[in-house]
C-alpha cells in the first residue's frame, strides 16, 4: 500500500509517499520533498499567515508532483492523506484542496490526519521504531504537550504549555537577539561551547506533581535580561546567554517528560515536533531517561520539522484500519489530539 501525505499547516509547503516497510507496525519512506518558506518570512520575525497561503498555492502543484513521480507515478497510489489540522486556516485549505482534487481526479480515497498526530508518527519511520505504551512529548514553536500513548490512536494528555509553546520562547527571544528567524534553530547553533549557568533563568512551573508547563515568563525575564546589557550581546557572552536559554527550557522539558512516564508506568519517552530538532533537548532527555532505566526516542531531525512523510505515515496506520474522510469535512485551526481516541 502506497500512501501521499499532504502538509500545508503553516510555512512548509511537503509532500511524501510512504509504503508498507519491514514491519506491520511502521511504514517506509518512498519519496520525500520539503519546500520551507523561511526566506519568505525572515524579513517580518515570523510566518505571515497570508504570505504563507499564497506560497503555498505557488508551490503545491511542484512539490506534490515531484514526490509522486519519485515514487512511481500516480497509478503507484492507493489513496491520499493530508493534514486537516490544528494549523494556520488559509494555509490548511491549500492541501486539503489538492488532496481532494487527486482524490476525484483518480478515484483514491482521502483521508484527513491530525497535525499533531503525524508528529507523532514520525517515531513510526524509523527502522527500529519505538514500542507502546509510551509517553510523548510534543514540543513546537505552537504546541508543548505531554501525552499517554498507549497505542496508536489512543492519547491521554497529561500535560501542556499554560501560556507560550517552548519553540515560541525559543524564537521569540532570538528575534530581540537580532539573531534571525527561525530563532530556535540559531540559539541552539550559537549554544555551543557556552556557558548554560552564566545566566539565572527561571523554570516554570516546577510542581513535582504538575505535567503542565510555562514559558511566558522565562521568555520576559530573558528579554529583560537582554535590554539590561549596556551593549548588545555578542562572542562568548551572546554563546553563553544561548546556552543558558537553551538549558532553561531543556531543563523543565525533560525533567517533566521522564517524571510522566514513570508516573504513567512506560518504559519510555517520543520526543516529537519541531524543538525535537534541538541537540540540548535530545541530548538531556537521553540522559535523563536512561538515567531512570527508560529508553528515550528522538526521530532523525528532517522528520522533527513539519513534512510530509509524518502525515503520509498517520495516513496509512488509518487506512490500514479502514478509515476514510468525508467530502464534508472541513479545516481546523484547533484539534486536541487526544479527541482522536474517540474518532
């Protein structure tokens, strides 16, 4: 079975093909084609939701096509899934548009996944992919959620952000930095060789028997900690302020993420979503599950980032279930993953 994932949820414009792989339980990738529109929204600090849309109406017919033909063309296919939600609106109507389209034009069923839940699935790609139950941390620049995964389709939260998601704070501060959208990605780059106690930064709700999380205000002390400088931050003290950022929200991601899954009762943790690119993060989770006998789960970074084979992979666990979308069904700006447990 052949399946094409669709993602237009925000600013990347991918497609992919995923096939039955060496297991029941996890599909492979066929093709696999990214078009990130970073470019486009650096000048303004952040996605435009409008400039997006229409990036995404200039790009989707190239990509879709390219990620199909890599994988035989498009009598290879045995049916369509793309993303329906949580997401920027005009930015989601782009995909489930083309998806329906293909879906008439070729006879294929279509399916709508849940964004979150194809994050999720990108654990699913790998050649040896993790084991259920477990926890999963989700963790972007919209979304910080921890959830009981018993199996696929099944989540319990546990826990989420109360205010800003850690990938927010991430970028939020690199912009008063100067240093460039996406922030996250250059404070982890500029992280390196610095110091992470040269600055106090605070951790957000460090409650023992609390999942949920907070970075509203490690993101104003971090800002404010910047205007006090009499002059900009740069060279070693700049590394060392990154550094310092970067512990501060590994710190409470991982320390929040290990103490659920032992209260949940799993051998493990998924790390998933964008801030799962982060080498601090995935490092810290590493070393704090194994240091209380868990395995901790981190998916190679292309997979991390919104694509299409995470949507692809969604797509055909639930075919494989004989689950299919109505014509009716429409967009989501908002969709808890844990409502698919009842789907």
């Amino acid at each position: 079975m052949k399946i094409l994932g669709i993602e237009t949820s925000c600013d990347e414009t991918a497609a992919a093909v995923v096939e039955d792989g060496p297991s029941e339980a996890s599909p492979r990738i066929v093709s696999n084609v990214v078009y990130s529109q970073i470019k486009e929204h650096a000048p303004y600090g952040g996605v435009v939701p409008e400039l997006a849309s229409r990036e995404h109406v200039n790009r989707i017919v190239g990509v879709v096509s390219e990620a199909v033909e890599q994988a035989g063309g498009f009598g290879a296919l045995d049916g369509i899934a793309v993303t329906t939600g949580p997401g920027l609106v005009g930015c989601l109507l782009v995909g489930v548009q083309m998806a329906k389209g293909l879906a008439v034009a070729r006879g294929l069923p279509w399916l709508g996944v849940n964004h979150l839940e194809g994050h999720l699935c990108a654990a699913s790609l790998s050649d040896s992919p993790p084991t259920y139950p477990h926890v999963a941390l989700v963790v972007s620049g919209g979304h910080t959620h921890l959830y009981h995964v018993e199996r696929f389709g099944e989540y319990q939260l546990l826990g989420r952000t109360l205010d800003d998601a850690a990938g927010e704070a991430f970028d939020k501060v690199g912009k008063v930095l100067g240093l460039g959208y996406p922030g996250g990605v250059h404070v982890d780059r500029l992280a390196t060789g610095g110091d992470p106690k040269a600055f106090s930064l605070p951790r957000g709700i460090p409650a023992k028997k609390n999942f949920n999380f907070s970075f509203s205000g490690l993101k104003t002390q971090a800002v404010q900690t910047i205007r006090a400088q009499k002059e900009p931050l740069s060279g070693a003290l700049l590394s060392d302020f990154c550094a310092s950022l970067q512990e501060a929200i590994a710190d409470v991601l991982t320390q929040k993420a290990v103490r659920a899954a032992l209260h949940a009762g799993v051998s493990g943790v998924v790390l998933a979503g964008g801030v799962a690119a982060n080498s601090r993060v995935r490092a810290l989770l590493e070393e704090r599950a194994g240091n209380h006998g868990l395995w901790a789960f981190c998916p190679a970074k292309k997979l991390c980032t919104d694509n299409g084979a995470m949507i692809a992979a969604a797509g055909w666990q639930r075919f494989k279930a004989g689950q299919d979308t109505n014509w009716q069904a429409r967009v989501r700006s908002r969709w808890p993953l844990d409502e698919l447990s009842d789907r």
